[in-house]
C-alpha cells in the first residue's frame, strides 16, 4: 500500500515580492512620465497663442476705433484729382514746331497755293519758278530780274552759285487744279523770287518773303501775288 500525502505549493519568496513591486512602481512612473511629455506642449501652444488674441482686442480695440475712422480722411481727395488739367496744357502740335523753329532759329517754310485761270497764258502752258537765294552779291540784283532774263540764264545762274541758289519749277496748263506747294527754306536764306513764263511784255516777277503763306493766281497776261492767312 503506498501512502500519498498532500503539499502545497512553494510561497514566494520576500525578495521576488519586493522586486515585483518594484517593477510596478517602475512601470507606474515611467506610464505617468510620458503623458506628462504629451501634454506639455498642448499646454505651452494653448498659452502662447491665447495672450496675442487677447491682448489684441482689449489693448488696441478703444483706441484703434477712432483712428481707423480718420485714417481714410486722406485718402478721400485722390479720386478728385482731374487728370485732363495737365493734357489740356500741352500746346498742338502746330504751336510746338513755331516754338521749336523759333529757339532753333529755322524760319517757316513757303506755302503756296496755286491757281491757273482757263484761259491762262492765251490757253498756253504756263512754267513758274521759285528760286532761293543765298547769296547776297546776287541778291542785290535778283529783284529787278525779269522772267525773260531768268529763263534765259538759268542754266548759267546755277551752274554758278550752286548750293547757293536753289530752283523749283513747275509747268502747268490752263484750268489745271494744283496741290497746295510747301518749300523748305534754309536757315540763312537772303531772298525768294517767284517767276512766271508769259510771253506778253512785263517783267512777269515778283519777291518773296523768306517764309509764309502765299496764293499766286496764274491769269491770262500775268500773274498776282498775294499773302494768305
């Protein structure tokens, strides 16, 4: 027959309790050490951000009203200033090239208008010359040239004053409608004489102004001469 006898289990020792308690501790602080990580800086971001927004309003709200409503005041007669004044000043174009030929010393060119009576010159073709001239030697005789002699040496004259003497000529018949003539004219410039190729007796020539509007009216024995506006 055997005998059978009963035994409990070993207890634990007191050091293997101790360093079960131990190991909880532990545990506790280092789970409470980590949400305290966590929630620093949810709380440093809800304190840094919350003094601006308040001290925003309750600073700068009772003095910033009044300063506000006058900051505009300024800027109200912007919109009044009237941007035509300064376009309305600037002189045409025409006013501006007087101003420039002035302070340049250029003089104005010639301007001609030119009519040709139907019966002109006997129903002839009539030629007319304009001849610039800038030589004082010759100048004190061209006035008192006739169209006869001119057409006659003009070869000659210009052979011999050259850049000196400048000629335009034109030929036109009766009745015929001419385009308005502008001539440029140098800047030192001793005279202008206009002459008309009529065979009929008279000198058939006239002096021009160094500058200006003029109308020149072609008839059937000679021709006029006379300033326009």
């Amino acid at each position: 027959m055997f005998d059978l006898k009963m035994t409990s289990p070993p207890r634990p020792s007191g050091h293997l309790i101790a360093l079960l308690k131990l190991a909880v501790v532990l545990l506790l602080c280092l789970s409470l050490a980590s949400c305290a990580k966590t929630k620093k800086p949810v709380k440093v971001d809800s304190q840094a951000t919350a003094p601006p927004a308040i001290s925003a309003p309750i600073a700068v709200s009772p003095a910033a009203a009044p300063q506000t409503a006058a900051s505009p005041a300024p800027s109200a007669p912007k919109p009044a200033a009237p941007v035509a004044a300064p376009q309305a000043a600037i002189p045409k174009t025409g006013v501006l090239k007087t101003i420039v030929s002035i302070l340049t010393l250029a003089p104005s060119p010639l301007d001609l208008k030119v009519s040709i009576d139907p019966a002109a010159n006997n129903n002839s073709p009539v030629e007319l010359d304009v001849a610039l001239i800038n030589d004082k030697n010759f100048w004190k005789t061209a006035p008192s040239m006739t169209a006869t002699d001119w057409f006659a040496q003009k070869k000659d004259l210009e052979r011999r004053y050259q850049k000196k003497l400048t000629v335009s000529s034109w030929e036109w018949v009766p009745g015929q409608a001419v385009n308005p003539i502008v001539i440029r004219v140098p800047r030192w410039l001793n005279g202008a004489m206009v002459f008309a190729s009529y065979p009929s007796p008279g000198a058939h020539s006239a002096p021009l102004a160094k500058g200006g509007k003029f109308a020149i009216s072609l008839g059937q024995d000679d021709f006029t001469l006379e300033m326009s506006k």
